[in-house]
C-alpha cells in the first residue's frame, strides 16, 4: 500500500468515548519540546527522523514519573511500587500487542531495539533451525541490523546468504526473489520499509511465497512502524521487529513479535532472572514466551515511555497523519528536482517518506555540515547499508527523513539550505 492509497475513511476519526483525533501537523509539532529550540541561531528543522525520531512531551513525562513516583522493579515485588511498575509494564505490552495488531500480549516481546530483537531470533531460532547446506535470503537494501546477524549464523552453521537485488527503480525485485527462493531456504528477512530508499517491500507477497516453500519471514519493521498502519497478522509474518525510538518513544526497547507457535520452537537467547521456571543444580526450565526471552531487568522506564508513545499514536488520526505525509513527500521530490545537480536514489512506486540524493560531486558530509549551520538536520554517509550502496554504485548519499510534525517550511529550508551548499561547493 502507498501512503497515499490508504484510505482516510477506513478509519474512524473518533477514537471513541468523544476523543476526536488529531491531525493537524501545526498542532501537533507543538507537542514535540524539542522543535521549539534553536540551532545556531536557527529554528531547528528535524529531517532525521529516521534515524530516531523526536519525542512528545507525554513520552517524556512517562519516563520522568516512573522515576519520579515509582522506580521499583517489575515483577518481583510484593510492596506497591513493584506492582504499580508490574501493571503499568504489562499494560504498554498490551498497548504493544494493539499497534502491532498481534492476537496476543504473550506473543510481544520487548527486546531492547530492532538490532536486538533480530540477534535474538538468530541465535535462538537460527541457531537451532538453520543447519549446513539451508540457504537465508536477504534483500540488498537491508540494513546492517538485518544482515550482518545472517551472515554471522551463516557462517556459524555452514549455511549461505542469498541476495535479492532491486529492479532499476529500487524496488525488490520479486522476479528474482522468487528465482532465488528454493527448498533450502529456511528463512527470509526483508525490511518492511528501506531506511534509505524508502522503498516497501510487498511483505505480504514476499511472506506467501516463502511459505509455500517452508521458510519463515522475518519483517524489520523499523522504518514501516512509524508511517505504515501495521497489522503482523495480515503480513502474516512469523517475526516482526521494530525500535521504540523511530517511532516516537524512548532509546533502549524494542518490539519483537512472534505467532506463539514460533515463539514455542525458539530456546532461551540470554539466561537470568525472569526467563526461568525452575532451577536447580542439576538444570533449569524455562518459562514460556514472552518471559523466557525477557532475562534480567527489563528497560522499564523505556518500555512505560514506548507505552505512553503508543497511546499518542491512538490519539492521532493515523490515516490522515500518513496521507499529509505523503504530499509532505510529493512536495519535497518536486522541489528537490528542481535543485540543480541533484539526483535522488530509488524511484518504487511504493515508499514511506525518506529521500536519498546526491548533489553533483558535493561531498553529502559537506551537504550535512552546510546544512547544520542552517538549523536542517539530515543525515549523510553510507546509512548502515554499505550493500545498498555498493550495488547503487554509490559511496554514500545525504538523506532527509519526514515525519507528521514536518511542514513544507521544513522543505522550503531544505532547498534554501542546498542553494547555499552549491553556492560554496559547485
Ligand atoms: N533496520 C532498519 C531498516 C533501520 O532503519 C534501523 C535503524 N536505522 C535498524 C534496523 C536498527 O535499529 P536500531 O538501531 O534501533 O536497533
């Protein structure tokens, strides 16, 4: 689904008990502390965010009263501090399981990030499950997130790594997805949403087809999270993973989803408190999901932040929050090509709101530091996809990343922004 082709009407606008929603991007930035400040004498304009995105005050608040109020331990405790941190824990995973459409609670874990959560699945599940001779697939615009932890249980376990390419307007190439997919491939993992091309992968098709072939699909969800609606079981993937941070909530916890029958074939990861049933001398037992892979103390106060994020999700008229950013985007690409020289990578006819370009020769960390100075935050360098690059025949791009709380002023900087770098550069 584009961002456009949601349908704004498929959603009430109500979110019930007289709560009307909110869209109205001017509004909301006002939520956002951080865009209030001022960087070298500038407004600040934020187009990293999919590096991490910025966070409301309520996320904030939420991080600040549980240390404030309460900082007990989850769990453990029979005192009331541990069992208001206990209810309001297991609450943001309901909240968790609500986002992310799963059918229940015990199927989301919360992993400390995207990085996290896919290391898991590889050690405990890959390590068990994927032998010598089995094949993983991988797409080239993965990040290092989602292909280096395949590699690594590749070369642990004898398997090989198998790329899928994009077609020449950076979608993944399905023709070649399905030429690749055999019956020793035991697993797929693909990016719902690159982080540098933006492109979406058709996850459900990807996910159908690698099913009537045995293997399962891991989704990062990193980048789809915070500007796709999510539903894991309509992907009907067997992992999806994304970061709190990239989607309005704290560092340090993430999201990994699992139908419990997956959950039920992968051993502990990391051993502690919490993850156990019994333990003797003699061997342990271990709990069910989602403890049995939540050893140690949790990131609490991430995880109540993450909670808080969600509910501010819920308070949004999502679908019209998303189609505002898509003309945010249709905006930018239309003014962005009217700077000369530069080039933006990827063209899919489906992508959430991230633009990689070049600028002629103009070295992108030239085009970042210029831009700092002008108040614009992008990002420049290889992104953490140096396959991606390699295959784009690029050394590295500069990027700008939208979100809800972007206006076309933020764009209007941007190119401001990229006259000046010209000015000094070209
Ligand atoms: N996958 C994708 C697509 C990403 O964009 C990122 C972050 N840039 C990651 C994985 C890693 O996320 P984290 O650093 O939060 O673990």
């Amino acid at each position: 689904m584009t961002l456009s082709s949601i349908p704004a009407q498929a959603v009430s606008r109500s979110a019930g008990a007289g709560l009307e929603l909110r869209s109205d991007a001017t509004q909301l930035r006002s939520d956002f502390p951080v865009l209030a400040r001022e960087v070298h004498g500038r407004r600040l304009v934020y187009l990293d965010n999919a590096a991490t995105s910025l966070k409301p005050q309520s996320v904030i608040d939420a991080v600040t009263e549980y240390y404030s109020e309460g900082s007990a331990n989850v769990h453990r405790g029979v005192h009331l501090l541990s069992q208001e941190a206990t209810t309001a824990y297991d609450a943001a995973r309901e909240k968790a399981r609500g986002f992310l459409g799963a059918a229940q609670a015990s199927e989301v874990i919360f992993a400390h990030g995207t990085t996290s959560a896919i290391n898991l699945v590889a050690r405990s599940w890959g390590d068990a499950h994927v032998g010598a001779g089995d094949e993983i697939l991988v797409t080239v615009m993965e990040h290092h997130s989602n292909f280096v932890p395949w590699q690594m249980l590749a070369q642990r376990v004898g398997a090989t790594l198998r790329v899928v390419p994009l077609d020449p307007t950076g979608a993944v190439d399905l023709g070649a997805y399905v030429r690749l997919l055999t019956a020793r491939t035991r697993l797929v993992a693909v990016s719902h949403a690159s982080n540098v091309l933006g492109t979406v992968a058709p996850v459900s098709e990807i996910v159908r087809l690698a099913h009537a072939k045995g293997a399962r699909v891991l989704v990062d969800g990193a980048q789809s999270a915070p500007h796709l609606p999510i539903d894991v079981r309509q992907l009907g993937c067997d992992w999806f993973v994304c970061s709190g941070h990239k989607m309005l909530g704290p560092t340090g916890v993430g999201l990994l989803y699992g139908p419990l029958e997956v959950l039920d074939e992968m051993p502990p990861y990391e051993g502690g408190g919490g993850m156990i049933g019994q333990v003797s001398l003699e061997g342990t037992s271990y709990a069910t999901a989602p403890s049995r892979f939540e050893a140690g103390t949790p990131p609490i106060a991430s995880v109540l932040g993450l909670g808080a994020a969600i509910d501010y999700w819920n308070g949004l008229d999502r679908p019209t929050v998303f189609e505002q950013e898509a003309n945010l985007m249709a905006y930018a690409e239309e003014r962005l090509t009217t700077v000369p020289g530069l080039r933006i990578a990827g063209h899919a006819a489906q992508r959430v709101s991230v633009i990689a370009f070049t600028l002629g020769d103009i070295h992108p960390h030239d085009i970042g530091t210029v831009l700092d100075t002008e108040g614009v935050a992008i990002r420049a360098g290889h992104h953490c996809a140096q396959p991606l690059m390699r295959f784009l025949g690029l050394q590295s791009t500069a990027r700008a990343s939208f979100s809800f709380y972007n206006t076309r002023d933020d764009v209007d900087a941007l190119v401001m922004g990229l006259a000046r770098v010209r000015r000094m550069f070209a």
